[in-house]
C-alpha cells in the first residue's frame, strides 16, 4: 500500500487528505506545420468517466462473528478485482477501502438515482455491463449484496447490513480517509501504515491505485 497522501477523489474531483488541492491547467498554443507536433495519444477510458451529482458513502461491513478473515492476501485479491469491475458492473466507483482483520471500510461514489442521466460514460456512449444490467443501474444496496457474494465466497458470513453514512463535502471523505487509514497502526498490527498491505486508494484517471 502506498502510504504517500492520495492525490485524487472520485472522478471529476481532486483532494488531497489533510489539505486543500487545486488542479492548474497549462495553457497551450496552436500547432502549426513548423512545430510538427507529435500526435495526442489516447486517453484511458477512466478518463472520460463523466459524473454529476454523485453522492459518496462511506460504509463499514463486519464479518459475522468477528472472525479475523480479511486480512490475507486470498481475501485481499478477491476484493481488488471485485473493486476493479465495480464502475463498469454496476456505476459505483470505490475511491478507497481498508480492510481490518474482521470488518471493513470503504468510501464509495454512485449516481444519485441510478440508471438516469448521470451514468458513467467513455467516448463512444454508456459502457456495456453484464446481465443486461445498466451502468448506474444498481442501488446501493444491490452493490453491497453483490460485493459481499464475491468476498466471502460461502468461505465465511458477513454480519447482516451494514453501516453506510453519506459523506457531505470532499473534506469529509478527506478526513475519513485520514482517519480510517491509520486503524491498523492504531489497533497495533503493524508499526508503520506502509506494512499494511490490505488497503488501497485509486486514481480516477487510471484505476490503479495512489
């Protein structure tokens, strides 16, 4: 995990946790047949994402009886994938998770009213999703019941429901992130955030992680 401060936010917006952060953009001049400009590459589909109104969640999943099951690598990929097709799947984004031995955070951003108007989209229209299901189309609900089904894996339960709580501003999610990023040093697990493996924070613009 990288334990450098997050550059950006859900896409469409920028933070960096603990600070304000301002995106300036270069002006630039007009080509001309003397400059002979080198052609622009193809932009990432992450890129051209477009997202309105979006509300961010943030959500906490505990394990039934507490058993200690999340934090290993087996359980870790599973969710990284999942976290990797979720924008395409159902129109929920994961800004960021932190997975404790026996529960789990996550800050998620969704279309306020799913399958309308605000779908994540690339430049050749709305990206197909499986099973006939819309991009944007899964309610909040739907997604966790999907996220907990591929986790778990019938390998062990999830406690029902789960905690969810709408994040009113980006330095909200700023600060929960700051906050909930530091539990494996504060629970003593490990001594130093960067040994926490079973965490992640991922660029909009690409989809890899920060």
């Amino acid at each position: 995990m990288n334990d450098g401060q997050p550059k950006t936010n859900a896409p469409g917006t920028t933070f960096v946790p603990g600070s304000d952060a301002a995106v300036a953009r270069e002006g630039t001049r007009p080509a001309t047949a003397e400059s002979n400009p080198t052609p622009r590459p193809k932009r990432l589909r992450r890129l051209t994402r477009v997202w309105a109104d979006h509300n961010k969640y943030f959500l906490t999943f505990r394990v039934h009886d507490r058993r200690p099951v999340l934090a290993n690598a087996q359980v870790d990929e599973r969710i990284r994938r999942f976290i990797a097709d979720s924008l395409e799947h159902y129109g929920v984004w994961v800004d960021c998770y932190m997975a404790m031995p026996d529960h789990l955070h996550l800050i998620v951003s969704m279309a306020p009213t799913p399958g309308r108007g605000t779908r994540p989209t690339t430049d050749v229209g709305p990206v197909p999703a499986p099973g006939g299901m819309a991009p944007g189309s899964a309610t909040l609900g739907e997604w966790v019941k999907a996220f907990k089904a591929v986790v778990g894996r019938r390998e062990f339960k999830w406690q029902s429901g789960f905690f969810d709580h709408v994040l009113r501003s980006d330095e909200s999610a700023s600060e929960k992130w700051d906050y909930i990023r530091m539990n494996p040093v504060r629970a003593g697990l490990v001594e130093k955030l960067k040994d926490w493996p079973y965490a992640g924070f991922f660029d909009p613009r690409t989809g890899g992680q920060l």
